[in-house]
C-alpha cells in the first residue's frame, strides 16, 4: 500500500514550493529576488542584502517591511507606492544621507519607522505629511543639526520620538507643536546647550523627557510649566552650575522624578537653598541626589552635596550675624549719645547780640536719623570730599 502512494508524494513534493517565494497569479503576495518573504507576504526580511535602492515587487499586503543593514544612501520619492498595508518599517543602519520628498506617500497606516544609525542630518519640510498614523519615530544615531517645526507637523498620534545621540544644538520655540499625544520625548547625547521657554509647548501628555549627556548650562524659568503630566525628567551629565527654584516648582505635575547628577555644580549658599526647596516639594523627587557633586569651590571638589550642604552657609550666616551686631551697636550707641545731649542742653539758649537762636533741643548727633518707623544711618562725609 505504501508503494502505491510513494510516486504520487514525490511528485507533490518536486513540485511544491512555500506560497510566499514566489508569486501567486495575481502577484499580490511576490516576493522580491533577496527578500524572504512569510504568512503569505505580510512579513517581508530584506536584511543585509547590499540593496542600493528600495526593491520593486514587494507584496501590496505586508504590514512589516525589514530593510535594515543595505546601502540605500537616497529614500526617493514614493519609493513604497502601492505598500497601503505597511505598519512596520525598518531602514536602521542602511547609510541614508538623504529622504526626498514624498518619500514616504501613501503609507498612511504606518505605526513605527525606523531611521536609527543612518547618517540625515536634516528632514524633509513634508517628512510627515502622509504618515499621520505613525505612533514610533527612531532617528538615534543619525547627524541631524536642526529639527524642523514643518517636518513633524502632522504626527498628531506620536507617541515616542527617539532623536538621540544627534548633532542639535537648539531645539526652537514650536518644534514639537504637531505632537499633542507624545508620551516620551529622548534628546540625550546632542549638543543642546539651553532649554529654551515655549520649545516644549504643546506636550501636555509626556511623560519622559531625557535629556541627559547634552551641554545644557541654562533652563529658562517657564520652560517645563507646560508638562502637566511629566513623570521623569533627566538632566544629568550636563553643564549646570547653578539652579533656579522657580523652574520646578512651575512643574504641577502628580509626580516628577529628576536626575542631577554628573553636572559640574558650584556648591554655594544659595544652591544649598535651591534644593533643600526642592526637596520638600511633595510632588519633586531627585533620584540620585546622593551623587550630585562639587565641582567648586575648589575646597569642595568633588564632595557630595547632600553632605556638605548642612555646612555651606555658615560662613554667610556669621557673616550676616557679625553684621547685624555691629549695626546695633552702631545705633545703640548713637541714641545713647543722642540722649546725653539732650540732657546737657534742656532749653532754649538765646544770644542777644546775634540774635541768633540756640535751638532748646540739639540735632541728632552727625549721620542719625530718625523717623516714626525707621532708623537709618547716614554716613558722615567730609566737605572736601
């Protein structure tokens, strides 16, 4: 009985091949020469081929295209015309200098791209004009220089935006204007050197917001007051030497957990003050603030500031003391004086000759002052002077 059916499998097997390797009559699931294609076309592996240009043929139905590792170099224009089902697309790694525009036309529907570890340095205006599904954007490693307002305008359902380990050096006013649904927004390792007031707006649902490894010196008051629902915020390894309260406590958020460390901080007086405010804010955490350190005054290089900061005004505060006291006695001893005069002179004096009048009461003794509700000390000063 097994002989009988052995010719008839042998047969099916010499002519059976998987449906996703070659094309199917109509072609709507053909598998382009390189590509391995799978579940009928709708995943299609691309990878490390050494392709030059997007290949032509590729199945209409897939939803997750893997280009990573070629050597594209140029994205043209509509280079996946007709890929209306697309939802994943991965171009890391594949030396893209430049995106042309429409590059990405009709791909409507597409959930995540992937442009890591290429070599842009800038978008096109219309980068996001026709891909206002897109809920994942990787541009990390990359050499981009400017970020513009236009190319992100219509990624209203973003949700990740990952541009770090670039070349930015500002993030201007509006950038992110587009991205009302951004949950966690990562600008670690450029060259970014202020946090400017108004480039954050229009992001109330973020969460994340990494900043770490940049050159950041300053923080304008107001910048961050638009982040009602931030959750984390790095800042550490930047350049701040100094803090301003009022830049976080305009955060009104339920809870925000902040990174400090690795700034080259100026541990004075008034940074002590700074964050032992921050401190006791119910809704401010410093996670690390136990390895937030010196950079100067140079007796202080590299002390923890959580242990030094007990010590750092009580050289200010003797100082104000010292001052306070000489002040008092300064004007104890004035009205003493004062009140030895008057005492001296009890009345009017009258000289009949001048006709000049003695007053019964003498002025305040040179450099007094006195007023219902002050007292102020006026400083002698010499005619010639």
């Amino acid at each position: 009985m097994c002989l009988i059916f052995l010719p008839l499998l042998l047969f099916l097997l010499a002519f059976y091949s998987p449906p996703s390797l070659f094309p199917s009559v109509d072609g709507t699931w053909s598998c382009p020469h390189g590509c391995v294609c799978y579940e009928h076309g709708d995943l299609v592996d691309c990878r490390s081929r050494g392709f030059e240009h997007v290949p032509r043929g590729l199945p209409h139905g897939a939803w997750l295209l893997e280009l990573g590792g070629n050597n594209l170099s140029l994205i043209g224009t509509r280079a996946f015309t007709g890929l209306w089902s697309l939802r994943v697309l991965v171009l890391a790694n594949s030396q893209i200098q430049d995106i042309q525009p429409q590059a990405f036309f009709s791909l409507s529907f597409l959930e995540k791209l992937d442009l890591s570890w290429n070599q842009l340095t800038s978008l096109p205006v219309d980068f996001s004009t026709s891909m206002s599904a897109l809920r994942e954007l990787r541009l990390e490693h990359n050499n981009l220089n400017h970020i513009s307002g236009y190319s992100l305008e219509y990624l209203d359902n973003m949700e990740k935006l990952d541009l770090s380990y670039n070349q930015l050096v500002l993030v201007g006013s509006g950038v992110f204007r587009g991205l009302s649904r951004l949950r966690q927004l990562y600008l670690h390792s450029n060259r970014l050197n202020v946090v400017q007031q108004g480039s954050l707006d229009m992001l109330p649902g973020l969460e994340v917001l990494q900043l770490s490894n940049n050159n950041i010196s300053q923080i304008d008051n107001d910048a961050l007051a638009p982040l009602y629902s931030l959750a984390v915020l790095a800042l550490d390894g930047n350049n701040l030497h100094h803090l301003k309260f009022k830049t976080f406590i305009s955060l009104h958020t339920t809870a925000t957990h902040i990174q400090l460390s690795g700034n080259p901080w100026n541990c004075d007086c008034e940074l002590h003050r700074v964050f032992s405010k921050i401190l006791h804010v119910r809704h401010l955490h410093i996670d690390d603030y136990r390895n937030v350190t010196c950079r100067g005054p140079p007796q202080l290089a590299g002390a923890s500031l959580a242990w030094v900061d007990s010590q750092l005004c009580i050289a200010e505060t003797a100082t104000v003391l010292v001052i306070t006291v000489t002040v008092l006695v300064t004007v104890v001893a004035a009205l003493v004086m004062a009140e030895r005069n008057r005492k001296k002179n009890p009345g009017k004096k009258w000289d009949t000759e001048s006709h000049t009048q003695t007053p019964s009461h003498p002025s305040p003794s040179p450099g007094l002052f006195l007023t219902n509700n002050s007292l102020n000390l006026l400083l002698c000063r010499d005619e010639n002077i």
